[in-house]
C-alpha cells in the first residue's frame, strides 16, 4: 500500500480555502459581523476609563444626562452586537456547512474514480469515517477560522495601541510574556495534532471492526465465535480509549498552561500597574481601563489558543479529506477518447501482460486469443490462472501492464470509460443487491427505464413468477445486501438487471457455482436467454454449464495452453479432458 503522504499547515489551508469561491459575501459579511461584535468589546474599557478619570478628577462633570448618554450608546452597541452575533452563528455556520458538504460531495465523486486497487487495500469504515466524521469539524473550522483570526488580531493591535498610549513600560513588560506562552502552546499544538490524527484513524479502524463483524455475523454465529469478535472489538476499543486519553491528557496540559500565562500576566498588571500609580506614572481610571483591556486581550489570547484545539481537529478532518482526493486515479478517460456506440463485441487480446499495481504479482504474460462477434466462449483452468482477472480486464477495472485490449478493432484506451462498459454486462458469483426494492435492484441497469419495461427484463431472467409470489411483488424490501432472498432469486434479479441494460458484451463470472442444482437449473436457463444473439464469456469451474459453448479455452499459469469446443477437447485428452474426469467422479 502505498505511504501516506505529509502535509503541511500551510499546504492543508491552500487547497481548504478555493472552497471559499462560491460562498465569499456571506464570508465578507461574517467577518464584518465579527468585526462590529470586537469594536463594540474594545469599547466598554475606553467608556469605564473615561468615567472613572471624570469621577476621580471632576466629579462635576459626572451628571446623570452624560452617564445615561453613555448608558445609551452603550446599549445601542449591544444591539448591534447581538444582531452582528446571531448572523455569525446562524449564517456562518450554515457556511461552513455548505463547505463540509461541497468537500464530502467532492470526496465521494473522487471515490467513484478510484480503481479496485485503492479499494483493495483501504477498509471501507476508514473510508466511511473521512467522509462523514472527518468532515464534521470542518463545519466548525470553516467559519470560525477566519473569525478568530480577525477578531484575535483587531483586539491584539487596537489593545497595543491603547495599551501603549496609557503606559509604555507595562505594556512592553506584558507582550514580552506572550511570546513564550505561544512558544509553549505550539509545542503541545504538535502533540495535539498527533494525536487528533491517530484518534482519527483509530476510529475508522473501529468502524471497519464494527462493519466486518456485523456483516459477516452468519459466519460468526456459525462458527460460534462471538468471544473473539467481542476479544477483538475490544482491542480496537482499548486502542481507541487509549489514544483518546493522551489527547486529553495533552489538551490539559495545553490548558493548564495558558491559564497559568493567565495568571502571569494578571499579577504583573496588578503588580507593577499599583507600583506605577503609588509613583504617579499611571493615574486610576487608567489603570482601571488597563486592566479591563488586558482582561479582553488574554482572553482573545485564550480564545485564539483554545481555538487550536478546534484548528486541530479541523486540520485533520481537511488532511484526510485531501489524502482522499489526492488518491491517483489509475483508470481514466485517455484525451482521444471517443464514446463506444452500436459495439459489435470483436474482442482481441494481444501480448496482454498484467500484474497487479499494488504487490506485483504477476497473473500472466503475453496472452494472445480472439473473440468472435456474437460467439460464446468460456474459460476453465485452476483456481489463480487469472480468469476473472481477464474478465476485469475488459471493462478496464484494471489496466494491463503490458499488451493491448482490442475490442472491435479498436483498443478499449481509446473509448471512454462510461461508454465501455455501458456496452458490458456481468453477471458474477457474488452478487450485490441494494437496500431497497426489488424493482429498485432491476433498474438499476439502466435508470429511467418503466415499470413494464423492468417486468419484462424479469420474465426473460425467469425472475417474474417467485417475484410476484413476494409479499409486496417489485416493491418488496430485499434488505441489506439482499439477505431477504434466496442466492438464486438475487441471481435471477441480477440477471434481469444485465437483461434491462441489454449489452452487446456479457461476462459470466462463475454465475451458478454457488447455487443448488434447482437454482443453478433455472439461472442456467435465464443465461442461455441473456447470451442469445450477444458475444459471451464464461467463467465456469462446473463443467456442466459450458458444454454448449462455442469454445473453450483452458488458461493456466502459462497461458492458453488448449482451445476448442466440449468434444474437440474431450479428444485431444489434454488437461481439460483430466478437469471433466474429475468432475464426473464428483458428480
């Protein structure tokens, strides 16, 4: 598999901030918003100073009319504020949302591209847990990101500023302390990251624990090992519990730290600010007003650091987003890619080398056949020959590495991918049925289709008669994965599916080896239907199935090494002659 890939803060926020583009005035008047709630804050120690100063050296001055004025703007402000604040908390988070949801539709769209070799070798619940909860705290990140920056840094230059005018030697004495409470607070940062990071990935491996267990809570029940599924949950659990605690245990520190910079700071104002005002350098009501912008500085300070942790988590959830997208897309459309129409089914492998991407593992070398438009050929050989490999090769959900793929004359590089393998239909061992309805299931080979024309596919399937005998007919609920119904009705309803999309090409991947002789009787019939009139290749280890074939091709490690029909081969007393007598003494 290959190594995960680092990524910087600053390479993270680069490919984080174009999906801002579509939602820029509603970000301009967020941060206006956090602009109006920071003017409105800075202002309360300006009115407390200059009422303190009056009350101190001209009482006189100090009326009800001037403090109610006060009192009044004050409160106007307060209004404003309030207003400025629900915007930032309604709208930006609405923001911030439509982002989470543009990046998961991106995220899944880049899924939909991404070869069989990425899913090989990445476990769906990691895959789930980038798409959903990483992407939760992006919400969050989204708007409050540039808020606390902005915010942060009004409060910081408009609090030097004044801070500076009031007393020159405090103030120099206060922002010396923050560089060292920044320096201590990105140490934990890291940790903090790390941490985030791993608790991440440790909960989509508990997801994939979680996912393969209920999935395959047949096996688990048949084998009668709940205790190690429970072992083995708890292990993930553990880890999960585990690394939870060490972000904890580094997001205390990080608080501890910054309230006792808190308390630093504090006692320094308090400290030196009363040395000052016992020698007349700082008069009361400035002092008063210093302390009240110090107070709102170390909490914007506080904010901004406690805002980290947040940064973090979003940081994190925009990592994994982006290891998904930067996933390589090995299969895609070559610029000279021309749609596939009216396909004849001509298919011809020429000097075909594949080993797979991702271990290297080479399946065969330089093979060499011909398919004729509209005959059915099958394929026998032992088990890791590369059969269905073969078959995957065509609809290109892999590439060969070496060789050539012709289908009607032309390479398959040369049509585009959606084209291609519209002019495929598969028809495989395993057979995936959606949640949802049976009618749902069947047309999805080709959306849009009628209802008759969906019941039609299904009588040609021979799926029409125990579809009716359902409770609901087509609109019966097939559960997950299909569990609701027999491996020969799912089969039947996938065949109805190939049926309904009705493909020049047809690829049978051992479509009956895992059905009883009753099942594999009636799909066997609803084959022979579907392959009329269409080019077909058969994937078969039950001999029984192929004897009707136009040709048969026997592959092994090394290639083709016998062809011919049922008879022709029996004949030749080669190495399928040697699978059909072990088959007969089977049967």
């Amino acid at each position: 598999m290959e190594k995960e890939k680092k990524y910087t803060s600053s390479v993270l926020i680069r490919r984080f901030l174009p999906y801002y583009k579509n939602y820029w005035p509603t970000l301009v008047l967020d941060l206006f918003c956090a602009s109006l709630t920071t003017v409105c804050e800075i202002l309360l120690p300006l009115i407390m100073r200059e009422i303190t100063n009056a009350g101190i050296n001209d009482l006189a001055t100090l009326t009800i009319s001037y403090v109610l004025r006060i009192g009044i703007v004050y409160f106007v402000l307060r209004i404003i504020d309030s207003a400025a604040y629900y915007y930032m908390a309604y709208i930006g988070h609405v923001m911030g949302t439509k982002i989470e949801t543009d990046m998961r539709r991106d995220a899944y769209s880049h899924l939909q591209e991404l070869s069989n070799t990425y899913f090989n070798n990445t476990k769906v619940g990691q895959i789930m847990g980038r798409i959903t909860t990483d992407l939760f705290d992006v919400t969050e990140f989204s708007h409050h990101c540039p808020e606390e920056f902005l915010i942060a840094g009004l409060k910081g230059i408009v609090s030097f500023i004044i801070l500076i005018g009031i007393n020159i030697p405090l103030t120099l004495i206060i922002f010396l302390i923050i560089p060292i409470m920044f320096a201590v607070c990105r140490s934990l940062n890291v940790k903090m990251r790390q941490t985030f990071r791993e608790r991440r990935k440790l909960i989509g491996e508990l997801n994939a624990r979680i996912e393969d267990s209920l999935l395959g809570q047949k096996v688990v029940k048949a084998f009668a090992n709940e205790d190690i599924e429970r072992e083995k949950f708890e292990k993930d659990n553990q880890n999960f519990f585990n690394i939870k605690k060490a972000s904890y245990r580094f997001m205390g520190a990080f608080s501890t730290s910054t309230r006792l910079f808190d308390g630093v700071m504090y006692s320094t104002v308090v400290i030196v600010g009363s040395i000052f005002m016992i020698k007349g350098k700082i008069n009361p009501g400035d002092l008063v007003a210093y302390l009240l912008y110090v107070t709102t500085f170390i909490a914007t300070v506080r904010r901004i650091i406690e805002f980290a942790e947040q940064f973090q988590q979003g940081m994190t959830g925009i990592e994994r987003f982006v290891e998904i997208v930067d996933a390589d897309v090995e299969i895609f459309d070559e610029p000279d890619a021309v749609d596939l129409t009216d396909a004849q089914g001509n298919i011809e492998f020429k000097d075909v080398t594949f080993e797979y991407p991702d271990d290297h593992n080479q399946v065969f070398e330089n093979l060499n056949f011909c398919i004729r438009k509209g005959e059915k050929v099958a394929f026998v050989g032992p088990s890791g020959g590369g059969k269905t490999t073969l078959c995957n090769l065509i609809p290109r959900f892999y590439d060969v590495t070496d060789g050539e793929i012709f289908l009607d004359g032309q390479n398959i590089k040369k049509y585009t991918l959606k084209s291609l393998r519209k002019s495929i239909g598969m028809v495989q061992q395993d057979v995936y049925l959606f949640s949802g309805t049976v009618f749902e299931n069947i047309v999805y080979g080709r959306p849009g289709a009628s209802r008759e024309e969906v019941i039609e596919a299904a009588k040609r399937a021979g799926a029409d008669e125990f579809i009716m005998a359902l409770k609901n007919g087509y609109d019966t609920y097939v559960g997950e994965r299909g569990v609701k119904l027999s491996g020969g009705q799912k089969q039947r309803i996938s065949i109805a599916r190939v049926f309904l999309k009705n493909p020049p090409i047809i690829i049978l991947d051992e479509a009956t080896s895992a059905l009883d002789n009753e099942s594999e009787f009636a799909v066997a019939k609803s084959l022979n239907e579907l392959s009329v009139g269409r080019t077909t290749i058969t994937i078969a280890h039950r001999l029984s199935t192929i004897r009707n074939a136009d040709r048969i091709m026997v592959l092994t490690e090394e290639g083709i090494v016998e062809q011919g029909n049922h008879a022709e081969l029996l004949e030749k007393k080669g190495m399928y002659y040697k699978f059909h007598q072990m088959a007969s003494q089977l049967e």
